[in-house]
C-alpha cells in the first residue's frame, strides 16, 4: 500500500515480476528508457496473480530496441504498458495513466511470429480465468514506429489494453 504518497522520478520498473497487491501507488515525473526488456511497465513489468487499484503513474516511457539483438525465440521488447507490461489472472480498478510512451523498434530481421503488444495501461493480458479490468483511463499519447518499412509485424498498440483474453471491461476510457 503506497498510501497516496507520490514516488518521483522513477527511471526503472517499480517491480520485476510480483504477485502483489498493489494499490494507491502515484508515480510522478517517470522517465523511463527501456533497451532490453521484453516486459515492462512503470509499476510492475509482469503482474501474476496480484492486484492494481487505485494507482497513477505520469511521465514519460521511452521503448528504443533499435540495439537489441533478439535470439532464439526471443524477438525483442514486446509487452510494454505504461502502468503494467504483461497481467496474468490479475484484476486492475481505478487506475489512470498519464505517461507518453514513444516506441522505437526496427529490427534488420523480424521473425514470422514476432507480437508487440503495446498500451497506455497494460501491454497484454493473458488471464486462465476471467478477471474484471474497472475505472481505468488513459491520458498519455502513444507514438510509434515499429518495423522498417517493408517489414512485416503483429502489432496491437491500444491506449488501454494492447491484447486481451478472458477478461470483463467496464468504463475504459482513451484520451491520448
């Protein structure tokens, strides 16, 4: 619990990956730069089984994997929310987000499954039961250039939620 204090000036993930409980957590003035990471999100990069509400986090988040060199299966940065990058059975009320995150990705060579799954408050959402997603708004602006040109990719680039399943929405709102 954060207890409505402000945390300032954050310029990495709050938390790893976490099953916590997670409420009245504000992050101000964010000014994250991320290279490596394939999840990442301001307060948690991967959330399991936990729960967010009642947070807010402004600033800004910049995603430049223009360096990374992605192998194997791995294909780079590609669940990136401003608040969580990657939610898995984990619900998420009364949250907002006001961070502009501005994406960088050209890879020389894509691979034919590659996915980026990118939002203002969670960059994908993978849940093995059905879990409820309330109150949430997105304020921050979402710019992007993902491929070089000619280049083929999957992107779902949402301002709340880039890809979902089993999940139940109710008052999700865009103003970025």
């Amino acid at each position: 619990d954060g207890g409505d204090m402000e945390i300032k000036g954050l310029t990495a993930p709050l938390f790893g990956t976490t099953a916590a409980i997670i409420k009245n957590v504000k992050l101000v003035d964010v000014a994250i730069v991320e290279t490596e990471r394939i999840i990442s999100g301001a307060i948690a990069c991967q959330l399991n089984e936990g729960s967010l509400d009642n947070c807010s986090t402004a600033g800004t988040f910049e995603v430049n994997n223009t360096t990374y060199a992605a192998t194997g299966t791995d294909h780079g940065i590609r669940c990136i929310g401003c608040m969580v990058g990657k939610v898995v059975d984990s619900p998420i009320t009364n949250c907002v987000n006001d961070i502009d995150l501005t994406l960088t990705s050209i890879h020389q060579e894509v691979k034919s499954n590659t996915d980026y799954d990118f939002a203002g408050i969670v960059g994908y959402v993978g849940n093995t039961t059905v879990q409820n997603y309330s109150n949430l708004r997105n304020n921050g602006d979402i710019l992007y250039n993902l491929a070089k040109p000619g280049t083929r990719v999957r992107a779902a680039v949402s301002g709340v939620v880039g890809y979902s399943s089993n999940a139940n929405y109710t008052k999700i709102y865009n103003y970025g």
